[in-house]
C-alpha cells in the first residue's frame, strides 16, 4: 500500500470493544491506521456513503442492525470495501455465515491484539483487491468475446462502428469515445463515428485541424496519453474540451497487418492517469476494432469494385449489342449483292471473279457468325436468353447438320482432314430447344475443324436407356488443349491461343456459347484432352426434361 493511513471505518455499539479495538491499532508498528467510529448501522452506511474506506470492521450485534442482514446491507453499500466482522466466542457459526454473503473475514473479540487485527484488515484488503481484479479480468475477456461477435455480426462499416460504441460504452468509465480511420489520398485522420457526444458538432469543431498521423500518434504508433485536452498542444478541439469539460485522453491505433487504419480515442471528464494494465486492455480492444473495420472497409471495396464491374460489362454488353447490330445491316446487304452477282442476276462472271466471290461470300458468312455470337454472348450475360422445349428428332437434326459440311457447298475442310459421323437410327426424341441443341453440336465441330489441320474429326451420338441420356461427341486429332486452359476456355473471349500472331480466326465465343446452352438446356459438358494429340468434347442431355 502507498504511505497514507489505511482507513478503517469501525461499526461498533459497545464503547469499550471500541476502545480496546483504537488501542490494539495503537500498538501495530510500521502501518499507520485512520479509526472512524459508527455506533449504529444508519451511521455507518452514511459514512460509506459520504466518504471513502480502506476497509470495515463490523459487530454484528448493533441495535439496528439483523445479523446477516447488517452485512448484507454494508455489502450493498460499498462492495468495494473489505468487511471484517468482528464477533464474540459464542458468535462464530453466525460468523462463518457472513462470510457467505461477502464479508472478508472474521475475528473474535476476546482474542484480538493489535498484530492480529492489522493482519487480518491487510489480507482482507489484498484479497478483496484480488477478487477484483480477477473479476475485472473475466469482465473484460467477456467483453472482447461479446464484442468480438457482435461486430463480426456485420459488414457493414456504420454497422460495425456503432456497435462497437455500443458495446464500449457501459464497460469502460469514460465519459466519451471517438474514432477517426485515416483517409490514404489527404493522409488525414478523419472524424467518422463518437458515443456520449453531438457528433455533427464534434467532427465541426476539428474540421481544418491538422490530424495528421505524425501529430496525432507518436512516429512507433505507440497509444498517445494526453493528460489535459484543454491546453495540450496535441489536442485537435480544445475550445470544445473546454466546453464540454473534456479533461484526459488515451489515443489508440486501429492497427492491421502493420498498417495504421486510424484511431480510436478514450476521454475522461476529470484527470485521469491511464495506467498499464488498463493501456494494454484498450489497445487489445483496439485491436479487435481495426480487425473488424478493416473488413468492413474490404466488403465496402468488394462492393464498390463489384458495382463498378457489373457497370462496365453492362456498358460493354450494350456496346457490343449495339456495334453487332449495327454491323449485321450492312453485312446482310454485302451478303445479298454476293448471292446476286453469283447467281447471274446482275450479269455474267468470269471463272476468276466467281472465285473471288466465293471467298468474299465465306468471309462474310464468318463474320456474321461472329457477329451473331457476340449478339447471343451478350444476351447470355444479361440472363434474357430463354429455352422453348419441345419434342426433337435426334436423327433428323444430325442429319440437317450433317448436310451443312458437305463441301463444296458447306463448311470447307482441309484435304488431309476426314469428318466422319456415327450415330444409330434408333435415337430417341429428347425434349430440348433444337435451334440451341443445333448451334452447341455446330459451334464443337467448327471449333474442331478450325484447330484440325490433318487427321480425323469424328461426330456420334449414343443413346444410354438406364440413365435416360442422350451423349453426343465431337473428337479430333487437332492440336489439343493444355489442362491449366481447359476451363478457361468456356469463358467469354478466351481461346488457347490469344496472341495476335495465332493462326487460328475467331474471338473465343463459341465454346462460351456452348457452355452456358448446354446448362440452359439442362446439360452438362465434359472435356478431355492433351496438347498435340487431340480433344474430345462430350454434351449430355436428359431424354424428357423438366421444363419441357
């Protein structure tokens, strides 16, 4: 204990106990006492509540006094002071019961000497300043729990700051708390959130101060005490200290990752030394605090970054809507005048001219399929393509398509590249959408004719009864996929090779468009492959589907 007098506030009837209790203190060496006498129990709660003891010695025996209830009362009175009950030979049952409703200890009158009693008033003292201090600490580790979970409860960055005020402010005995989160363009602390203050009025009266973190926080980041906001040089507002008689602070840094995302500040009305254990409990408050701020601060990024994103595909997918459209009008017309002068109708060709035609109408024909893709890739991204099931001919269709690669009038293949088709009459109808089942199977062998320059491209389809499927597969002896691109490239313009030399046309549409048709319909596809010897793409479909 410091130099000064321990206390003791000594409730006792009997003038003579009371007499012999001031001498046995008399006779102690090295501990001085300070005796306050109470005769009756309505004195002595007034002077518990006028005044502060170190400790109390008690007789349960006064005239307005019950026994356990005097203790009872004196307990409710002060819990912070130690009890001593002081009983006679024939009292100890009843005092071994006190102890239960909280007094410290007890001793008996008729064996009392001064080494003794001050003995027993210090350990009681000890003890009581023990019991609180553990009860402090399991007070605060409860707090930092509930805290903990309560701002994890939300991502939202106002959310978190309030309930962290919230929560701080009936534990902790301070008249106010602030946060400020540095902004990183101005490197500024900002005012954001307060509790037991006008915040309109605080964040107006710091306004056009310097919070630089240079100023506000020492160069380690250290918490900062600040003994008198009033008149510290380091005070952001003193006029509003002044006014609302705000008198000590303890600056903490919101710190994550070794990064300072600001500061949250602790303030007293009356001086206050903020001591170390008490510093060391609010930077693991703060702690916790920047931990949670700091994801609130990254979902609010996630969020805007997201809101950015959607904007700029949505800007992207109208502009590409717009240009395809744009460019099919003329396309159609360069197309039609083609078909015109090939058919004789605006004069007699050359052998030569004939040529030339044929490759400006192939040219033309891709890029209206491009177009075309890039128009249906934009409908898929902004989720308005739609299936319309119905019964299909499975045969039928395969065998439309396969009409459409029958050079020279479809589809060109390589002279050193076979097509070859195997798929049994017995398919069944399947209920699916056909013009979609038709553009998936033509998008895989186009996409297989372009990455095969010799060998064998191989078209079937298999009907599986049990599983009530229908699998079809389009395999080549192309240049293969590597397995780090195999789901990159049922992405939206993305192809195994993206470089501007590639030899291969196309902007990475077609197995997109595959993909998300395939899902629409209720399907699935799969992929195997290995560079340099090939790629198998495999569709399957549900014979009778849900929505057909």
């Amino acid at each position: 204990m410091s130099d000064r007098p321990i206390r003791v506030l000594l409730v006792e009837d009997n003038g003579e106990d009371a007499r012999l209790v001031r001498e046995a203190l008399r006779e102690v060496r090295n501990t001085r006492f300070e005796l306050v006498h109470a005769e009756r129990l309505s004195e002595a709660l007034r002077r518990l509540s006028d005044d502060r003891f170190d400790v109390v010695l008690l007789d349960l025996s006064l005239p307005d006094g019950e026994k356990l209830d005097t203790v009872v009362r004196v307990h409710g009175h002060a819990k912070a002071v130690p009890v001593v009950i002081l009983t006679g030979f024939d009292d100890e049952a009843m005092a071994v019961k006190a102890l239960r409703e909280g007094a410290q200890d007890y001793l008996v009158k008729g064996e009392l000497d001064g080494n003794l009693l001050a003995r027993a008033m210090r350990y009681a003292i000890e003890r009581k300043r023990t019991e609180e201090e553990i009860q402090r600490h399991l007070q605060r580790i409860t707090f930092l729990r509930d805290m903990s979970l309560a701002t994890t409860s939300t991502l939202d960055l106002r959310g978190v700051l309030d309930i962290l005020l919230e929560k701080i402010e009936p534990l902790l005995p301070f008249s106010a708390v602030t946060v400020r989160l540095l902004n990183r363009e101005t490197g500024q602390l900002e005012p954001i959130a307060c509790r037991s203050l006008d915040e309109d009025e605080w964040k107006a009266a710091t306004r056009g101060a310097d919070a630089s973190l240079s100023r506000v926080l020492p160069a380690s980041h250290a918490p900062a005490k600040i003994p008198n906001l009033q008149s510290d040089a380091r005070s952001l507002a003193p006029d509003f200290a002044r006014k609302h008689g705000l008198v000590s602070g303890l600056r903490t840094p919101l710190i994550v990752k070794g990064d300072v995302l600001g500061v949250l500040t602790f303030i007293t009305k009356e001086e206050h030394d903020f001591g170390d254990d008490e510093v060391n409990f609010l930077l693991t408050l703060a702690g916790q605090a920047a931990t949670a701020i700091h994801n609130a601060q990254l979902y609010e990024d996630m969020t805007r970054l997201a809101a950015e994103l959607a904007t700029s595909n949505r800007v992207k997918s109208e502009f590409l809507s717009c240009m395809s459209h744009e460019l099919r009008t003329p396309l159609t017309a360069v197309l039609g005048y083609s078909a015109m002068i090939q058919d004789g109708l605006l004069g007699k060709t050359n052998p030569e001219q004939e040529k030339a035609l044929g490759m400006v109408q192939r040219q033309a024909d891709d890029l209206l399929t491009m177009i075309n893709g890039i128009l249906q890739a934009t409908q898929i991204e902004a989720r308005v393509v739609r299936a319309e099931f119905d019964a299909v001919d499975v045969v039928n269709l395969l065998d439309e398509i396969k009409s459409a690669y029958v050079y020279p009038f479809g589809y060109p293949l390589g002279n050193d590249v076979a097509l070859r088709w195997d798929y049994p009459s017995t398919l069944p109808l399947i209920q699916t959408d056909k013009g979609k089942l038709k553009q998936i199977l033509q998008n895989l062998i186009n996409n297989a004719i372009k990455f095969t320059e010799q060998g064998t491209i191989s078209v079937s389809a298999r009907h599986y009864l049990e599983a009530e499927t229908v699998e079809f597969r389009v395999a080549d002896t192309g240049i293969g996929i590597a397995k780090e691109l195999q789901t990159v490239i049922f992405q939206m313009f993305q192809q195994v090779d993206s470089s501007e030399t590639r030899n291969h046309g196309g902007v990475g549409l077609g197995l997109y468009i595959v993909k998300n048709f395939t899902e629409l319909l209720g399907g699935k596809v799969d992929l195997a492959s290995e560079p340099e010897k090939g790629s198998i793409f495999t569709v399957t479909f549900p014979v009778a589907n849900g929505e057909g």
